[in-house]
C-alpha cells in the first residue's frame, strides 16, 4: 500500500495558465478548504484557502510568523535557507511585529502615497517613452516591471537613484526562482551590506525622508535597534519589488489577453519563471 504521506499533493502546483493561480486553489477552496500539501523538503504543511480561515489563522496567537523554527513552510530550498536568517518584522510575532509595523503605518497613508505619484507618473511616462523608442517587440518585464519598483523604492526610501541597477541585480538574484540557494543567500547579504552602509552615511550626515526620520527619531530614540532598522529597510526593498512587478506584467497581461491582444504584445517573459518565484518569495 502507498504510504499516506506520499499522496498528498507537492506544493507550489503547477499552473495551468501562467497568468492565473493554479486551478487547484479554487478545487480545494470548494472540497477541502482546509487540507494538507507535501514541501519541497518532504515535510507536509496546512494549507488554507478561504479567506474567513486566513484571517482567523493571523489572529490565533498559538501560530507563529517565526521562520526560523525547522521545517517552518517554504517554497523551495532558496527560500528557505533565506528565511533561516531573515530577521525583519514579517518574520516575528507580537511585540516586535507590532512595535516596528506601527512605525511605518505613517508612510503609507493614502496622503504620504500620493506625495509620490507625481514622481512615479514622471518615470512610467519615462519608461514608456524609451520603450516606444527601442520598437517592439519589447519585453515588458524587463522594461517597466524590474525597473518600476526598484525606483518606487528609492523614491520611498529617498536612496540614490544611481543605485537603482545595483539593487535590481541584487534583489533578482535574491528572489528568483531559478538562483541556487548561494546565489539567493549572497542577494540577500549583499541588500544588508548595502542597506548597512546607508545606515552609517545616514548618521554621519543627517538627510531627509524616511530613512533619516527612522534612524535619527526612531533608533536615537530607543523604538527599535540598528539591527532593527536593517531589517527592515531589506524587507521594504524585497516586500515592494517582487508584488509590484508581478501586478504590472500579469495585470497588463491579462488585460491585453482580456481586450483580445495577442500575449506577444504583453512581454515574452510576463508568465515566465521570474512572476513565478517571485509571487512565491513574497507570500
Ligand atoms: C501590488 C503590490 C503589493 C502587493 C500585492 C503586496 C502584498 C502584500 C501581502 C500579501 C502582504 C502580507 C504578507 C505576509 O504577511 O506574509 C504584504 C505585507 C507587506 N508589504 Fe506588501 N504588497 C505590495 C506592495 C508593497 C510595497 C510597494 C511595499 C513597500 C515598499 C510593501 C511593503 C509591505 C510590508 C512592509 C508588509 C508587512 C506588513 C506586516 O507584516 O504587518 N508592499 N504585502
């Protein structure tokens, strides 16, 4: 007889269509919201898939967001070697999460996200004009989806825009899918050094935006540590690269396959592997 364990279904699965979720999402949805799958590393998770039991789940304090506990559920090998040591508040329960999450909630009101849109509507015009210089057929992903977010970041973050192809290099290898589990581990190391250096300029020299408010209000003062901040600075490049670019390439994807264009016109890597390890990383 089979062993039990065997049966039960590997996750991530595989999609059937790449711009939309696997199709078994919605099956168990209906048959077994709330079923086992198999990881990677042949341990078994829960898997929930209605949203009354996702939020319940958040709210019961027996569950933890510790990722560095054995075992704790990954999508594959790179991601979770990075979880191992990820440190930042997504990754800690309570008091941590609370106390740092609580410190950004002001940069993402509506008002503080619309200081920025002008800027952001410049560099997609911008974008979108050296695309229509290049000709087509052009790679969406490539052209607006990568390079949207990164600058996003260093908008938000008030970082040099010079940096943004460093962090594009860096961040990519970090979260895709196809990097091996030393690639991804040196992205991200090389993101802390990075982000540790914008910390030091920051103290020898005060600027302005949230790096500075965070560093000189916020770690002057006690509300979170240096290692803290570090953490945190790595998860705001890593948490808004890989949502946005996957929400422009399959957002425009589907709405050109919804308007009867031809996938072609949306980009030749819009499904590709990069969507897909990324949408992984992030959840
Ligand atoms: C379309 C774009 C985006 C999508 C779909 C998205 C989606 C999500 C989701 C699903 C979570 C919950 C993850 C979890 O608890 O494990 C989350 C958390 C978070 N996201 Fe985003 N995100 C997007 C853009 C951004 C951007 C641009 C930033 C910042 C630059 C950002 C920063 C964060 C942070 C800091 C958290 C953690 C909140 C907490 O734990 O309390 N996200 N996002």
């Amino acid at each position: 007889m089979a062993d039990k364990k065997e049966m039960l279904d590997r996750w991530p699965f595989e999609r059937e269509v790449p711009s939309l979720p696997p199709q078994e999402y919605a099956r168990r949805r209906e048959q077994c919201p709330i079923s086992k799958v198999r990881m990677w590393d042949g341990s078994e998770a829960w898997l929930l898939t209605r949203y009354a039991d996702i939020r319940k789940a958040f709210r019961d304090t027996r569950l933890s967001s510790d990722s560095s506990v054995d075992h704790f559920p990954a999508p594959n090998e790179a991601i979770a070697m990075a979880r191992k040591v990820q440190r930042d508040f997504t990754r800690l329960d309570s008091e941590p999460h609370s106390r740092q999450r609580n410190l950004l909630a002001k940069y993402f009101t509506i008002t503080h996200v619309n200081t920025m849109r002008e800027i952001i509507e410049k560099k997609v015009e911008e974008l979108l004009d050296e695309m229509e210089a290049k000709g087509g057929p052009l790679d969406l992903v490539e052209n607006l989806a990568l390079p949207l977010p990164i600058f996003l970041t260093c908008v938000l973050l008030n970082l040099p825009t010079d940096d943004t192809p460093y962090l594009l290099n860096r961040v990519v290898a970090w979260m895709n899918s196809d990097s091996t589990p030393d690639e991804s581990a040196k992205g991200a190391d090389d993101i802390i050094v990075y982000f540790a250096k914008v910390i030091e300029r920051e103290k020898a020299q005060r600027s302005e935006g949230m790096v500075a408010e965070l560093v000189h209000e916020h770690v002057a003062n006690g509300h979170i540590t240096e290692d803290e901040l570090l953490w945190m600075l790595h998860l705001l490049l890593v948490g808004g690269f890989d949502t946005a670019a996957i929400m422009i390439s399959l957002g425009t994807f589907n709405a050109v396959e919804a308007s009867g264009g031809s996938r072609k016109a949306a980009g030749k890597s819009v499904p590709g592997e990069f969507g897909r390890g990324g949408a992984a990383a992030h959840a």
